[in-house]
C-alpha cells in the first residue's frame, strides 16, 4: 500500500514558509495535517512489516492505513483548492501579491 503524493515533502516546506513569512495560518495548517498523515501511514506500514503479529493486530494496522490514506488524499485536494482560491502561482509556489498585501494591511 503506498499514499499518492500530488504534493511532494519540498513542496509541502515551501508553502508554509510562504504562509508563515505572510502570516496565513490557512495553508499551512493544511500542509500540516498532510504530513501528519504521511507520517501516521509510514507508521503503519512500519508495524504491518513487523513479524509475529496476530491476524487482529494486522487488521488493525491496515485499517488505520486505508483511512489515512484516504484523509490524505482529501487532504490533498484541500490544499490544492485552497492554492486555487487563493491564488497561488503554482509553478514557484508563491502566495500571490494581492494576497500578502491584504494580510501585511490587517496585521497589528
């Protein structure tokens, strides 16, 4: 079982140092969760290769794994929304202008 990645580890860093250099929280909680997500699923599937586990502890792990799988995916899709509504060039992964003028204006 592998997770399909539409943002990779990089790309994940460089939008939440955009978010957080221009103070928008949004994308970076989302980018986040993803790579809490990836790290729970690498977890599972670190527990699913161990020997001597009872079919139920199996069971268990895969689970978890498929569900993560899928709260990633919609993760994903999240953010990727998000960058569209935003704005966001994605090719450089800049938060656009109009954006970070707006957030800088109704900074304290």
């Amino acid at each position: 079982m592998f997770l399909d990645n539409k943002f990779t580890a990089l790309q994940l860093s460089i939008i939440n140092s955009q978010a957080v250099l221009y103070t928008c929280a949004c994308p970076v909680h989302v980018s986040m969760q993803i790579t809490n997500l990836r790290k729970l699923f690498d977890y599972q599937k670190t527990c699913m290769d161990m020997p001597s586990q009872s079919d139920v502890q199996m069971q268990v792990h895969q689970r978890i794994a498929e569900v993560t799988k899928q709260a990633h995916q919609l993760m994903e899709q999240c953010l990727d929304e998000i960058l569209e509504l935003e704005r966001w060039d994605k090719s450089k992964l800049e938060m656009p202008e109009g954006l970070r003028t707006r957030i800088e204006k109704t900074d304290p």
